[in-house]
C-alpha cells in the first residue's frame, strides 16, 4: 500500500471558482453524503462524518477565517497489509 505524504498546502482561487467549490460542499454536507475536491493536483474524498468548524485568527495586522473539516484515515489503511498479515499468522 503506497503511504501519503505529509502536505500542508494552500491554493488561491477565483471568487468564482471558489464559490462554485463552498456550493458542492455545502450541498454535500446537507444530504450527509462524502465530499470530493481536488486541490494542488490531489484528489482529496472528505468523509460524510467529517467534523466541522470554522477558526478565526488575528494577529500581525491581518485576519484569517478558515473554514475547516477534519477526519481520521480508516485504521485498517494505516495499518497496512504487515499488520493484516502479522494477525493471520
């Protein structure tokens, strides 16, 4: 199983674009369906039971509103095929 690398990115939009993209996900969190994006170049599947909130900051002369979801992997995709195998032994 190929391992993710870390990333930390962030990726300017048109407002158009940018709207279009705070559409499909509200409508995705509404119906509680997985939200699919693709950002940088990867595609990113957020899970319908993604945790959500928005963080505000402020601090050197600028403001920052972040509007976030955050989930864990599955623990069987972190584990990966060695511990499968282990536990069949």
């Amino acid at each position: 199983m190929k391992r993710k690398k870390k990333r930390d990115v962030e990726k300017t939009y048109s407002r158009r674009a940018f709207v279009a993209k705070l559409r499909r996900l509200a409508d995705a969190l509404e119906r509680g369906e997985r939200f699919t994006i693709r950002v940088a170049g990867e595609t990113v599947r957020v899970p319908a039971a993604a945790a959500v909130s928005i963080e505000h900051e402020r601090g050197g002369g600028a403001e920052e509103l972040e509007f976030q979801l955050k989930w864990s992997r599955p623990a069987a995709r972190r584990v990966g095929r060695r511990e499968q195998i282990k536990g069949s032994q």
